[in-house]
C-alpha cells in the first residue's frame, strides 16, 4: 500500500453508523444461532416449557379479581390484595395423551365432579360427562358487592377450557361459585339482602359475563351454610340468575344440602324471622344450610340439582364421633327424600373420595385420609375391616373400655355393616380408625345410586391422591359398558327414626363442611 492509499485510509474511518450496524448484525447472527441450538436441545430432550399461569394480558371480566396464588385453598383463607399482580409460575408440564376414548353422551347416569387439582383434571377428564372446576368464590366478606375472585388467571382461564376440551370435547366445563357462610364470610347482598337488589342484578351479570366470555357451559352455585332468613332471597336471586343463564343457551347446576325424611309425627314449621311464610320441617337436618335449601323449588329452576352427601360424621365436631362420611343406609334415605321433590334426570348425589381419621382413646383431632394415606398405614401393623361392624368390633377387642371417642356413640352403629372400608391401629401410644373410600366401596354405591335411576353422581373431590381403581370403573361406566342392575322399589318415606342424628343443634352446624375444609391433602 503506497503512502498517499495509507494517509487516504487514515484520513476515512468507519462512521459510527457503520460500526452500530456491525454490531447489531453480529448480534441478530448469535441469537440465531443461540435460539437454533436450544429448540434442538429442548426437542431433543423431549421436554415442553409452558407457562402454568402466565401473566395477566388484561382481565376480560373486571369484576372478577384474580387469587394472587394459583391454586384455591379455602376461600376464607385466599389472601386478594387490589392492585398486586399475580406471580408468573414457569413450570415443566406433563404431557397428557389423548385417551383412547370418550364418554358416551347418551349414558342415563352420567359422571361429574369438582376439583381445585389441575393435574387430576387434565389426566382424567375423559372419565367425566361433567367437570366443575372450583375456582371462583364472592368478592367481600360480611358485606360483597357482586364481583367475584377468581384462583385462575384470565389467560389461564382461557387456555385450560381449550385444552379439557381438547382432551375431551364432550366435555360439559360448569365451574362453581362457592361461599360457605360464617362469622368472617357472609351471602348477603349478592343475593339481595337488605334491599340491594342492584347489588344482585350486578352479581348475577357478573356471572353470566364470566360464562360468555370463557365459553364454559354454565356455572354452578354452591352457596352453603346459609340462615334460614336468607331462603326467598336466595330463591329470588337463583330464578333471576337462571332465567339470563338459559336465555343464553347455557345450564345451571346447583349444590344443596343433604337432607333426610322427618318421621311423619314430627313434621313441623320453622317460623323464621324476614321471612313471608313458615318453612315445613318435612326433613331432620333442622339447621342453618338445609333450611334454606327448597329441594322443589330450585329444581323447578334448575339444571342439575347436586346433593352433598357427604359428612355423616364430621372431623369438626365430637358427636357423633368416628364413622363412614357417606354409607348407603344414609344415602338411601336422602334419595327417599330428594326423589319426590326433584326429577329424577336432574338428580345427582355428591359423594366423597376421602375419609377421615380419628383417635380413639386419646385427645387428637381427626384428620383426612386419601389414597396414600390409607396405603401408608396399611404398610404397618393394622387390622382391615371391610365391611365395617363397629358394634361386632367392639364385642370382639379387648381394648375397647378405652376407646371412650367410639363407645360412647356405639349405639347410633347397632345393626349397621357399612361397606366402607377401615383401617384400626395403633400410632404413637394412640389406638385410632381410619374410614376411607375404595374403589369396593365405590361401586357399591354406585350400585346402589343406579338402582333409583338418577341422573348421575358427583365427586368431592377430584384430586390426584385417589384410589386409582376407582378410574377403571368410571372407564367403563361412561362408556356404557357396566351391566344393568336391578330397579329399587318404591318405598315409603320412614314413619320410624331410621337416620343417624348428625349431632347436637349447638354443634352440627354443618353436614358438608369438607367443601369448606378440604381443599389439599395435607393439613
């Protein structure tokens, strides 16, 4: 290079532009590469990222606040702070097939459940005719405003309607609206308490927005453990929430309280203070929650008329201490009840999928029991009994002068064998029983709800954690595939007291308290 070439070169360096533009294009070249290597990477591993609960991209319904944690626990315990964005959970989900069939939509008792258990939703919602996602509860608690709080995300609620339907598009997705009143929580003026019924029309638009706007099939209400002063009001509010429910050619369920015949010569009223007429005590669950509860009524209204039976013998209160949470005897008498008040298409008896575990002669409160735990006990020293004779156990064990949680309510078990299975044993000095839900158990009350030709049944709850034999039987009862069984006859309401008492008028507030209380495994 001669000397004027090299004072020339000197004299015209790379602008700054030039040097930018090298730049950004060396830039764009190894994020290519970058990008090219990890897609290789991730395919090759044969792993999927996707976002569990991706951000908020805008609430499409403002009157529903999203849970700042991604999964619902008891709506008492959600903790709703305004403004607080939700956080992002990145996580590796499993892949869920295709399963190699779906439930027959002609089937005359069809499958349904709710479920707070994504994953168990995903894997099995080709077992259900029905899958209510319990997602939703009332924004406010001694007073609300109509709006609604929401454990899913927008997006998240959006994206997993498509992918149960992609899993199973016969699939009816019916998400519920849960409250269970008490001394934090009330139902008021949603439903029109205190002459709010602006507060109500905003509550039930609320809803039907929500089901337009997700796509889902309908909504159910589960407003529970309500004063009998709330009974026209809640019956006001659910005729006004049905009728703009099926103006859109959506369904509506709703959950009520277990409720058995009273004997004939102790039918009474109840006068109840707001209200414009007497209520008939025709049932024995004489307190708040199943007075409230007009079984006719709402099933004139209704879609689905959904039955919580379920806590016969509640882990919350000492009497009538341990024992099944659903054993036939029980539900026969609430289908005797239920049957002349509700047609028997939009019948549907909600069962449990858990028990409970109780001590027997020591201070210890009893606690819930799902598949796992029942296999972990019977890994030790345990005695099975299936079906369970309490009275015939407790004139066969030595033991049993100690077991003053058990002996002192043996007289509500005579002449009882309950085809729930229990477990008896022995943990940390404690002599305890534990009553859970098999899959034994399970078909025989579905043999059983068969017999009255309802319209289906209902689990609480769905989660991973159950008897995974329980599966293959649902396998082949929405495909038809389960052999007839023989017709019940038609029986009389009893004259006679044939229904355990569920407790003291101080303590059995609640028959269904686990929809307030079991929400996860752990306690």
């Amino acid at each position: 290079m001669s000397e004027s070439e090299n004072s020339s070169s000197r004299q015209h360096p790379l602008s700054n532009a030039a040097k930018y533009s090298l730049l950004f294009a060396s830039w764009v070249f190894l994020s290519a590469i970058s990008f090219y290597l990890g897609m290789n990477l991730i395919q090759n591993n044969g792993v999927a990222l996707s976002l569990k609960d991706a951000p908020k991209m805008g609430n499409a319904n403002p009157s529903v606040v999203e849970a700042s944690t991604p999964s619902l626990g008891t709506p008492s315990e959600m903790e709703t702070k305004e403004g607080s964005p939700s956080e992002t959970n990145q996580t590796v989900e499993e892949s869920v097939e295709l399963p190699n069939f779906l439930p027959d939509e002609n089937v005359t008792f069809r499958s349904s459940a709710w479920s707070t258990d994504w994953t168990a939703m995903k894997k099995t919602v080709h077992l259900y005719n029905e899958i209510h996602p319990f997602i939703y509860t009332m924004k406010g608690g001694l007073s609300n405003n109509g709006e609604l709080i929401s454990s899913w995300s927008s997006t998240s609620k959006k994206e997993r309607v498509q992918e149960l339907r992609a899993l199973n598009p016969k699939v009816k997705i019916i998400p519920t609206i849960f409250r269970w009143e008490n001394p934090k929580e009330k139902i008021q003026e949603n439903i029109g308490m205190g002459g709010r019924n602006d507060i109500r029309d905003h509550h039930i638009q609320v809803i039907v927005n929500e089901i337009m706007t997700y796509g889902y099939d309908g909504i159910d209400i589960d407003y529970e453990g309500m004063s009998c002063d709330k009974k026209e009001k809640f019956e006001e509010f659910f005729v006004l929430l049905a009728r703009e429910v099926h103006k859109k050619g959506k369904l509506i369920s709703v959950a009520v309280h277990p409720k058995t015949p009273a004997e004939k010569s102790k039918k009474k009223e109840l006068n109840c203070r707001g209200l414009s007429k007497p209520i008939a005590l025709d049932f024995r669950e004489n307190w708040r929650g199943p007075t409230t509860h007009d079984y006719a009524f709402l099933a004139k209204h209704a879609d689905r008329v959904k039955i919580m039976a379920y806590e016969l013998h509640p882990r919350k209160y000492h009497n009538p201490g341990p024992g099944p949470q659903a054993p036939n005897v029980w539900l026969k008498d609430i289908i005797t009840y239920a049957k002349k008040r509700v047609p028997m298409h939009k019948l549907y008896m909600a069962i449990p999928t858990y028990g409970y575990d109780w001590a027997l002669n020591c201070k210890s409160s009893a606690k819930a029991i799902y598949h796992s735990d029942a296999q972990r006990i019977k890994a030790g020293v345990h005695k099975n009994r299936q079906p369970t004779d309490i009275n015939r156990i407790l004139n066969e064990e030595n033991k049993v002068a100690s077991w003053r949680n058990l002996s002192k309510f043996s007289d509500i078990h005579k002449n009882r064998a309950y085809e729930d299975p229990s477990l008896w044993y022995t943990s940390g000095g404690c002599d305890r029983v534990a009553f859970y839900m098999n899959r034994k158990a399970f078909e025989e009350k579905m043999t059983l709800l068969r017999k009255y030709d309802l319209g289906g049944f209902s689990f609480w709850q769905l989660v991973t954690d159950n008897d995974p034999e329980i599966n293959v039987y649902l396998s082949k009862l929405v495909q038809g595939q389960l052999p007839p069984v023989e017709k019940a006859k038609e029986e009389e309401e009893p004259k006679e007291e044939t229904t355990v008492p569920v407790g003291d008028s101080q303590e059995a507030l609640k028959v269904s308290d686990s929809k307030s209380k079991i929400k996860t495994k752990k306690y």
